[in-house]
C-alpha cells in the first residue's frame, strides 16, 4: 500500500489517502486520527472503495502530523563517512529535522542566500507506527509502518559553521520525501535496497541498504531508551557516499538543477532547485 498527504482545494487540513495507480487517491482520513490508531486504519485503508479522486485535483503534503519527530542518522554507511574523511562513529550520528523542511516530490528547493549551492543526500526513511520506549531492536524494527524515499539536502556552508548540524540541515523546503510505501511491500532494509541519486540525469549516488552500520531496529531502540518514540515520528537512515562537498572540484547543486532519487520498491523523488528569491510564499 502506498500513502500520501493531501489536502483538497478549498480545505486546509491535510489527509491521509490511499494511492490507486498511478492517477488515483483515496481518502482516509485526517493526518491526526490516522496516525493516532495506525493499525485500524491501515485495515480500514485497505478495504477502501469509496470516495476516489484524480490525484491531479489534490495538493500533495507530507504524511506525518505537526508533532512528529524528524531524527535523521548522520555517517552511517562506511564509505560515505569515509569520503568525509570521518572515521566509523561507535554509536549513530543524530541529529534533528522540523516538520516546517518537509515537502512531497515535485516541490522546488531554494539555495540559501550565501551558499553556493545545496548538496543531495538520497536515503530511506522510515516512519514509527507504534509508541516505543525502551525496547529491543526487534520490537522496534516491528512497529516500523512502513519507508519512503527522502532527500536530505543540506546547505554545507551553514552545517559546517560549528560542531552541530541543526542550521545547514533544515534550509527552506529542503526535506522531499515520497509516498510511504507499507513494510509489507519494501521487506527489511538489511536485505538491502538500491538507493541511487541523479542529477540532471546523471548518476551520482550508488549504495545499497545492506552496506549501513546501523540497521533502524537497533537506532530505533537506542534512542527509545532516552525518549519515547511516537506513531508519526520518522527516522531518516542515512545517505550512501557521493555527496558533492567532497568532489574535486566540489559539486553542488544549482538553480536549474533537477535531483532525483529513486530506491528499490519505493519510487522516484524529484525536486527541482531554485536560487534563493523563491524561498517566500507557500509551496
């Protein structure tokens, strides 16, 4: 099952629907509930057959309530903490997204005023769909709801002003995620997905899921043991190497620009990059 946010013309709460094909969505219900009882409404969402609609008539948003945590998981794939010349971290990198950074595919990406551009990071990210604290990695990777393609386009400049990444990792619009495509179609990460970035048809990230130092069983329990962890909230799982920082010469992306990234069972995400005068207004 593959499930987006979205909102319909006139109205400004943000539902969950279920995709049919290509073309086709069907309402669930509103972000809040779903997320506050995602068993029976993902049985509910199944057996839906009423009120189908053009996905061309709605607005795309993304899938996850106001009070959902963004933890993304920084160096967790071997080679790409190497590119960085950083060495294996003991236990994950984390560190924190607003919900305000998220956007779907398609939405366009501002470059900062005073970047010289944004860099890409294609990963999975996966969304909670149980409340958990202080568990095992195998109760947490069991109330994984399901993943989604994710973008965490970072502006270098603002990250490497001091020792946290807060600033350069919550730019305008900065954190595309697709539909979240349920467990039960995607299977578990560790059997390895293909993630792969491209800009402007151009490959640049290769990996896959297997290669990751820390599978989200084990960061979801970590982290369940300081705080607990709610239906809603998403953990972003890390980028493969081949980031554009650390090319010679660097590469960076520019207004213009298109990303794309694609992962096994998951689909495409595309966001289009744009200078800096097109960060007002809504997406």
């Amino acid at each position: 099952m593959r499930l987006i946010g979205m909102r319909t013309p006139g109205d400004t709460t943000t539902y969950i629907g279920r995709l049919d094909g290509d073309d086709h969505v069907l309402p669930v219900t509103d972000v809040a509930t779903f997320w506050s009882d995602t068993e029976s409404w993902i049985a509910k969402a199944t057996e839906l057959t009423d009120g189908r609609r053009r996905l061309d008539s709605v607005e795309q948003r993304p899938a996850v309530p106001d009070s959902a945590r963004v933890i993304c998981i920084g160096l967790n794939y071997k080679a790409h903490a190497a590119e960085g010349s950083f060495q294996v971290p003991q236990f994950p990198t984390l560190f924190g997204r607003w919900t305000s950074s998220l956007t779907v595919s398609g939405t366009s990406a501002p470059v900062p005023a005073g970047e010289a551009g944004l860099d890409w990071e294609g990963e999975v990210a996966a969304y909670v769909g149980a409340s958990l604290c202080e568990t095992d990695p195998d109760t947490a990777r069991a109330a994984v709801l399901g993943y989604s393609t994710f973008n965490d386009l970072t502006a270098r400049k603002a990250q490497k002003l001091t020792a946290q990444w807060t600033l350069g990792k919550n730019g305008d619009r900065s954190g595309p995620m697709g539909p979240i495509v349920t467990v039960d179609e995607v299977g578990d990460l560790r059997d390895g997905l293909g993630v792969r970035t491209r800009v402007n048809g151009t490959l640049v990230q290769d990996g896959n899921t297997r290669d990751m130092i820390f599978d989200i069983g084990h960061v979801l329990a970590l982290i369940s043991e300081t705080f607990t962890l709610n239906p809603g909230d998403v953990i972003a799982t890390g980028t493969p190497e081949g980031v554009g920082y650390v090319r010679n010469p660097p590469w960076l992306l520019q207004p213009g620009d298109v990303v794309e990234v694609e992962i096994d069972r998951l689909g495409i995400l595309t966001t289009p990059i744009v200078d800096a005068a097109a960060r007002r207004g809504d997406y």
